[in-house]
C-alpha cells in the first residue's frame, strides 16, 4: 500500500456528467475544473480595475469544463470566447450551472457540503 500522498494523487477525481443542451441538439460533457483551471478562470474574470468580468468569466468556465462526449476532447478554445458569448444565454447556462456545481462554485454545491 502506497503513502498518503501516492494515494491522493493517484485517485481520479475529475467527475464528469453529460448536459443535454437541446438548443443545439447535442449532448456536451462538462467536468469538474482542475485547480489550474480553477485559478485561470477567477484571474481572467477581473477587470484592470478590479471588478469582475462575467462576460469572460462565463466563457472561460465553458472553454474550461466543455468536452466532446465521443472523443473527450475539449470542445473550446480561449480564441472561441466571443463565438460563446454571442450564443444562447440559456443554452450556455445549462453548462455554466453544472460546471459550477462540479466545481464547488455554486449556492447548490455548498449545500450538498453544508447537507453531507
């Protein structure tokens, strides 16, 4: 049996759920964030002036936690952020709320850990 530490990063825990975003007519699986992808999205959704930039940071969770479910790749690319933003507020939301609450970011993850 290996250490505490082989353990931690030998276990995988990147969860996956696929969103059916029928907007689109297409099944996308969003995964937890990493913690590299974590701190890139809570950087780049602030302003030089210190406010938060929710037109990039909405894009930046989708280029983030979006996945082609047949070949598990990533579905965007920082260069696809507009393209995103200018799609359907409802259908990126779908992914938006689930990315977030894979990630531990969102009113209904803190009370599955406030409810565990």
């Amino acid at each position: 049996m290996g250490t505490l530490r082989e353990k931690i990063f030998n276990t995988v825990d990147i969860e996956r759920e696929t969103v059916r975003v029928d907007e689109w007519g297409v099944d996308v699986e969003v995964r937890t964030m990493s913690g590299a992808d974590r701190a890139r999205y809570l950087t780049r959704g602030v302003k030089a002036d210190g406010e938060t930039d929710f037109e990039r940071m909405n894009a930046e969770v989708i280029i983030a936690t979006c996945f082609d479910p047949a070949t598990g790749e990533k579905l965007f690319k920082a260069e696809d952020r507009d393209a995103i933003n200018a799609k359907s507020a409802k259908a990126t939301g779908k992914l938006i709320e689930v990315a977030m609450r894979l990630a531990g970011l969102s009113k209904g993850a803190d009370d599955e850990v406030k409810n565990s």
